[in-house]
C-alpha cells in the first residue's frame, strides 16, 4: 500500500513538472506572466503543496488537512499582496475553516474514512462560505449584493439550516 502511494506521489510529480514544461514552451506568456507574478505568499502555497505530498508519500492522508490550510492561507497572502487589500483579513480569516473542509475532502478521496470526511468537509466548506458572506458583507468587502448582502445571506443560512433538518428527519423515519 505504502509503495502504491509513493508512486501516485512521484507520478503526479512527474505530471505536474513535464505539464509545466510543455505549456510554458507552447505558450511562453505563462512564463513571462509568472516571471512578473511570483511573489512571497506563492512560497506559502508552495509550502502547503510539499505538506500535502509527503503526506502522499508517506501514506498519511489526514496531511491533507494540514497541506489545505497552509496553501490557503498562501492564497489569501497572495491576494492581498496582489490587491493591497490588508483590511480583507477582517473577514478572510472565515475562509480557513472551508480550507479545513477542502483538506478534510482530500483526506477522504485519499483514504482516509471517506464517507465520513465528505460530509464533514462540505460542512466545514458551507459554514466558512457562510461566516465568510456575513463578515464580508458587515465589513464592507462583499459589495456585489450591495444593501441586500445581509438579507440574502440569512434567506440562504436559513434554507440550509431547514434542508439539514428535514434531511435528517428523513432519514431517521427511513431508519424505522
């Protein structure tokens, strides 16, 4: 098992390195655009991406957890570099929860009590969407729904919230 995922590891290495090098000789633009965008927070992302194959390598899905958040973050970092947006970390933190999700998710395609891991993962992903939308929309960062932010917001929790309900007492009823 532990030599089957060491070569899912290298391979998805090799693909990864062999696909970089063909699209940056077909389209040399990437190249240049990267050249002119790599900037500190992609070594976060980096960092989030080793995290996550020597997870792989070893045979320790849950890394995958770890790996999501660091990367992340990384993404975050990179935006705000980006944008000059600082103040976004007002309500971005919210999103790290959904990067526990998405690790959770990973962990569970990998192996990792898969059933149990998505359903944990989407939830973790809905509540970071959600705490992310209320805090963006009370701090001034979401204005696409402009006065309407909040009402939707709750209109949207609240259907959720009822759906999970009479999922579950659906599925209790069937269980009888």
């Amino acid at each position: 098992m532990k030599q089957n995922r060491s070569n899912l590891a290298l391979g998805i290495l090799l693909l990864l390195v062999g696909g970089w090098l063909l699209v940056t000789r077909q389209v040399p633009s990437i190249q240049e655009w990267l050249d002119d965008n790599f900037t500190w927070p992609m070594y976060t992302i980096g960092a989030g991406l080793i995290v996550l194959l020597i997870g792989l390598i070893t045979g320790a899905p849950g890394m995958a957890v770890p790996a999501s958040i660091i990367a992340g973050i990384g993404g975050i970092l990179y935006y705000q570099n980006a944008t000059g947006d600082y103040a976004s970390w007002s309500y971005m933190w919210a999103l790290i929860p959904g990067f526990v999700g998405i690790g959770s998710i990973l962990a569970g395609l990998l192996g990792d009590n898969t059933r149990r891991s998505l359903s944990h993962g989407l939830r973790l992903i809905v509540t970071s969407a959600v705490l992310f939308l209320i805090f963006a929309t009370f701090f001034g960062g979401l204005s696409i729904l402009g006065d309407y932010g909040l009402p939707v917001i709750l209109i949207l929790l609240g259907l959720y919230v009822l759906a999970r309900g009479f999922m579950k007492k659906g599925a209790s009823d069937e269980a009888r």
